[in-house]
C-alpha cells in the first residue's frame, strides 16, 4: 500500500475488496521493492474471540491490525492505527481491542472493532508490549517494556489500567524487561516474563526471573529463580485450568568455552513450568533433541482441555507439541526417583512426549490453538501456518499469505538470518540468541577470538559498524569482520558472502531508542549537570567523545584482572548504554553509579571520579544514561 493511501486509509477499517481484492489476490507473486520502504506486514502478537472464529493480528511494521476470518482462512479487515504495535488484547464483551505500541511515552489505546476507531489514550510507560486484561474486565496489564527508578536505576514495570476511570492507577517495578505477561484465572496474581538476567555477569550464577505479582498489592511481589543461564524469556501462559503457566526461554551454558555446539554446548532451548497457585517453579524441560536444537522458543498456547502445550521456535520455523499428561507422569517419576534436578539437563526428556512440527513461513511469533487446529503467524514471510496438530494427525502446515508478496531489502533479508538457526550447526542458536533484538543478552561469554578462560560480556551490535575496531579487546578490525566470524566460529556455519552482507546492512540499519531517563526528549537538571562533569572535571570525555561518544581508540582504565590485568581495551560507545547493563568487559558492575565507585575506579584510571560526591556520580550516571 502507497503511503497515500495509507493515510486516506488511517483510523478507518479497510474492507476485504479494497485491500485483499485489488492488492492481495491480484498482486502478481513477487513485487519489485518500491523506492520506498516496503511495508511489510511482520505479524508479531495474536488475539482469537472465544467463540474462535475471528484472529485478530498485530502487523508490526504495517503499523495495523488485521482481522482474520478462521473459516474462510482470509483476512477480512484492517485496522490502521498507524503505529509500530507490539501486542493486543480483546475485551471481554469483545467489543474492543486495548492496544499497546512501541512509543517512548507510552500510551494503551482502545480501539472500537467495529468503526476502527481509537476511543481512549491512556499513557503508560515507556514501550509498552503484552496488554492483558483481568477476568473482571475492569483492568488491564500492560509490560512497559523500558524504564528508571530513582538514581541510575533502569528498570520495567508494569502498569495498571483502570478503564471505567480511565487511567493508570498504579505502577509496579520489575527487575528488566517484561516482555511477557498472564493472569491466574482467579485474577489474582501477575506471572511476569523479565526477558534478561538483571545480575552482574562475572558471578557463577546469572539469569532472569520470573516474577509474580498480587494485583492486590497486599503481598509483596515473589520472585522464581529459573536455572542459571536463564535468559531471552519471551512468552508465558497460564494452562486453561489455571493450574499452570508456561516460560519460554533460552538456557545458556555460559560458563563453557564456546568451542563447539554439540549437545547444547552453548545454547540450550526451554520451557519452565511454575505453580501458580503455590507460586513456585515445578521444573524446566529443555526442547532440543540430542542433536537438533529447537532455538528460540518464543510464544506458548495450551489446547482449551489443558492436555496439550504448543511453543512456537523461532529460530527453526516450527512448533513443539507436548502431551502434558505424559510429561506430568515423566516428571513426577523423576521426583520420586530423586532425579528431578537433572530433568534441565536432559536433552532426551521429551522423547516420545512432543513432537517437532515444521512450519511454512519464517520467524513463527505469536500462535493460537482454537479446537485442534494451532495458527502460527510468521513474522519474515508475513504469513500465517495452519496445523491439524490432533494426536494421530500427520500435520503438513498450511501457508496463508496474510498480505502480497514482497522482495526483502538486504536490511530485512539481514535481520532474518540473524534471527535464523538455520544459519547454525545443528540449529542450536542464532544471532539473535545471544544478541536479542540485536543487544545483549546481560551474560559473558568465552569466545574464542582472543584466547580461553577470559569471559567477556556480549556487546550489543548497535552502531558496531561505525565504533572499528569490534569486540572489546579490537581484536577484530571491524563489525564486519566480526559477523562473519561469528558466522563461522560461533555457528559453525558456511554461508555465501551475501549472507553475510545482508546481515551487516540489518546491523547498520538498527537505530537508537530513545532513553527512558530524557523527558520530553530532553536532558533533566541532573542529567545537564551531569554533561557538565562529563566534559570536565571527570575527564570522560577525553576518550568517550564525538557523536558516538566514542574515540575509537583502545586504553588500559585499570579494570583488566587476571589473564586481562593490564590490557588495552577498545572504549565502547556510551549511546543506548541504558539499555546494556551489566558494565565493563565482565559485566561486574548493574549499574552506572556502581561502575563509578571507587571500587571499579580506585586510582581514577577511568577518568577523575574519586573526587565526585554521591551527588556528582548521581549526575553523571544520569547524563550518560541519556545518551
Ligand atoms: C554464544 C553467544 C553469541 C552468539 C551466538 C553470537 N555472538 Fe556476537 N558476540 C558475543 C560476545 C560475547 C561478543 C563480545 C565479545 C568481545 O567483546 O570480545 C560478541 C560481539 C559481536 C560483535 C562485535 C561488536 C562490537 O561492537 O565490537 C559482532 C559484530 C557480533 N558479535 C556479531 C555476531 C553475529 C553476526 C552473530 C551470528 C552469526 C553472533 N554475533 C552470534 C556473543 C555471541
Ligand atoms: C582513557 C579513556 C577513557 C576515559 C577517560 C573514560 N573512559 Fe569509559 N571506557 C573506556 C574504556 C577503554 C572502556 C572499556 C573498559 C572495560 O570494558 O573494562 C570504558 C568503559 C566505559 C563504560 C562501560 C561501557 C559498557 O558497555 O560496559 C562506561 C559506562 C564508561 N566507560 C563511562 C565513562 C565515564 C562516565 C567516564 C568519566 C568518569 C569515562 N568512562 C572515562 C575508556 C575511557
């Protein structure tokens, strides 16, 4: 759709003949890329009625919501919202839709179904995502995704809506990046997916955590611990009972020398299932085969009689279907056999318990399961996978194309291999494993590039192709030689050069969010003051100038120890370091205020901040958490 005709169309429900008739049906297999932007469709959340015969989907880059008719398998509407969406909610009258979209200032829209228009704003938090609502339909939830407290502190939290007045009455704190919600069916608990771990990195014990939250407030907030290496949580779902709610995640075995991928050696792929009702942690199953992995599990749906549990992997374009009793059966053996603490280490605990079901797009997100049939929408081919996933079926996926075919920028065709296992041995991992939505995962890694035994911490791949040399020590002379290292020594994969040049475009195309600390876009008082030091007294700036806050040039600020005592590091850009915690090349410091105690900086190596007053290293932390 031209941009002209997306606007005369925005906030308006184009019907089925507009938009399917003349572009869909009639549009020839594949368009040339226009001048402009494409606008692909990049489906990334899902909602069904209860009666299953509407989806509604979220195309994320089409900034609309599409209605998809279950029996006609056709998309029959679109909302045009005109805004990048990260989820949806369907009220409980189904009368409406609260929606969320990635904006600093946050907002959770409502949206009439029928006239297509947004009825109520109400502002949240910063990139608010997973909306859901209470059972009482007088609530909704919401993940903001991004955030501070206090001094220095970024954060998620989630917000309450109260719809009748219209606001958010209250604001509740999470370790990091809730990217995924439920609610118990008494609608008395929060189970909250923290996408990282909110730890140092350097410790033997690093990953996210569940937390569960009393919409009541009258208990304080619980937090289950998941394995060590528990990171990149992206769905949970409570089991349609209500007993049960189910993680997903990626299980790093990051204390391992990345030397090889056999048998989950990096990278292990998970679910963990937690009791809601005793709020605890039951156990975590891994996903992968023996030497197969499942990488990037994403989004959970149950079957309606809570006997089966489908998880979407995103790196490998399929789906996992699990017979839930026989795995209750499998776990309690394990339980009474005093063995339950290995279960997260077995590769071969779901054979015969789930089956591998290939899909037909790329990049399978969100999925709904309405009778037996689970509906997949594929973010990369803008499309939707029907199954028959019945016990005895022999599913083959159905490809539904949810809008025309377009040819993929080397930016997009870049993002999808980063995103993709397939570019892995084995399928054990993608880029995006350590390198969720192209950042870090908050873990160390000892990668091979200089040498054994010296753990580093993963560096977003934000502006790595403007900041040569790449990789803390510069060891490698550019982010291009850095991708197609990593192709060939963390993947183990052979791949044409234009792989991985389409991988570089994506990287380069990637763009600053801005940080949760400016308001209205702008520096606080304390942030100014902080520039202020920033520039002169404490000396950062000598080496974290120009634009990039960066000089590109490689110094020893004292923090090296052991193996690394002494060595010359590559001085990172600060821009979006309020996304990147933990701090220095071993992830040691949470936080900015930490890194610039006399702990980390005893002899002002790493600019003048012994002399600072807490007030000071406060303003300074604030500045460039700015950035
Ligand atoms: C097992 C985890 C892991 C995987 C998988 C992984 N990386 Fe990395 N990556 C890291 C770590 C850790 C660093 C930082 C290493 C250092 O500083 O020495 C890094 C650094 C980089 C850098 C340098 C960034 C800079 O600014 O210096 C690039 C580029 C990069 N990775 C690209 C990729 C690509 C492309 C893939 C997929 C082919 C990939 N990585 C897969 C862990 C990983
Ligand atoms: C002599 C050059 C130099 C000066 C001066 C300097 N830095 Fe750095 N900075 C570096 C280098 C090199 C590193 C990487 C060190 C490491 O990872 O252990 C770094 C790392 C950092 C990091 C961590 C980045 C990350 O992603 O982990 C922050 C934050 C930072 N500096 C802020 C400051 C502040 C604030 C000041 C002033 C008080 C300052 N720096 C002064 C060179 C410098």
């Amino acid at each position: 759709m031209n941009r002209r005709i997306k606007v005369l169309l925005s906030l308006t429900i184009v019907t089925l003949a507009v938009v399917a008739g003349q572009l869909f049906m009639n549009a020839p297999a594949v368009t040339a890329a226009p001048a402009t932007t494409p606008m692909y469709l990049s489906p990334v959340a899902m909602a069904p009625n209860k009666a299953g015969t509407t989806i509604y989907i979220v195309q994320a880059t089409a900034n609309r919501i599409d209605v998809f008719d279950v029996a006609s398998e056709k998309v029959t509407k679109s909302i045009d919202l005109g805004l990048p969406l990260t989820g949806l909610a369907l009220s409980q009258d189904e009368t409406k839709l609260y929606v969320t979209a990635a904006e600093t200032d946050g907002n959770l829209r409502t949206v009439d179904i029928k006239t297509g228009k947004i009825t109520a704003t109400t502002r949240v938090g910063h990139t608010p995502m997973s909306p859901v609502v209470s059972p009482d339909g007088k609530k909704v939830y919401i993940g903001n995704r991004f955030g501070r407290q206090g001094t220095g502190v970024s954060i998620g939290s989630i917000s309450v809506v109260d719809l009748a007045l219209g606001k958010e009455v209250k604001t509740e704190h999470v370790p990091r990046e809730p990217t995924a919600i439920d609610i118990s069916n008494d609608g008395k608990s929060l189970i909250i997916a923290n996408h990282l771990p909110a730890t140092a990195s350097d410790q033997d014990y690093a990953a996210a955590e569940v937390t569960i939250i009393d919409v009541d407030g009258k208990n304080d907030p619980i937090k289950i611990n998941l394995p060590n290496g528990a990171m990149a949580l992206r769905g949970v779902e409570v089991s349609p009972d209500g007993k049960m709610a189910a993680v997903t995640h990626m299980l790093a075995r990051f204390h391992l020398p990345t030397t090889q991928l056999e048998r989950g050696w990096m990278n292990t792929n998970a679910i963990s299932l937690i009791d809601v009702a005793g709020k605890k942690l039951i156990n975590t199953i891994l996903l992968d085969d023996v030497d197969h992995g499942a990488a990037n599990p994403w989004a959970i749906a149950w079957t309606a009689d809570s006997q089966t549990l489908c998880v979407t992997h995103a790196g490998t374009h399929e789906i996992s279907v699990i017979d839930m009793k026989a795995l209750m059966a499998k776990l309690d053996k394990a339980v009474a056999e005093k063995k339950d603490k290995e279960v997260q280490n077995d590769l071969s605990f779901l054979v015969g318990i789930r089956r591998r079901l290939k899909l037909a797009g790329n990049g399978p997100r969100s999925m709904t399961i309405i009778g037996n049939k689970a509906y997949v929408c594929e973010y990369f081919t803008d499309s939707m996978s029907v199954l028959d996933i019945s016990p005895d079926s022999r599913p083959v996926a159905k490809a539904i194309a949810l809008g025309p075919k377009i040819a993929m920028t080397p930016a997009r065709k870049g993002e999808m291999f980063f995103n993709d296992a397939q570019l892995c041995f084995q399928m054990w991992q993608s880029c995006a494993t350590c390198h969720p939505d192209g950042r870090t995962d908050g873990l160390n890694w000892d990668l091979m590039n200089d040498g054994m035994g010296n753990p580093k911490s993963t560096k977003s791949l934000l502006l790595a192709h403007r900041t040569p040399p790449a990789m803390i020590t510069g060891i490698r002379a550019s982010a291009e030689v850095g991708v197609r290292a990593g192709i060939r020594f963390i993947q183990f994969a052979v791949r044409p050069e234009e792989d991985a040049q389409a991988i570089d475009a994506y990287l380069k195309a990637m763009t600053p969010i801005p940080s949760p600390f400016l308001v209205n876009g702008e520096l606080t008082a304390s942030a100014k003051r902080g520039k202020i030091l920033f520039d002169g007294v404490a000396g950062c700036a000598a080496c974290h100038n120009g634009k990039l806050l960066t000089d590109l040039e490689k110094y020893d600020v004292g923090t090296g120890k052991e193996s690394e005592a002494k060595k010359e590091f590559d001085t990172p850009t600060l821009v979006e370091i309020w996304r990147t915690a933990p701090y220095l090349y071993d992830g040691r410091a949470v936080t900015i205020v930490e890194l610039l105690k006399p702990k980390y900086n005893a002899k002002d190596l790493h600019g003048t901040t012994t002399k600072l007053t807490p007030k000071q290293k406060a303003d300074l932390a604030e500045y460039i958490l700015s950035q």
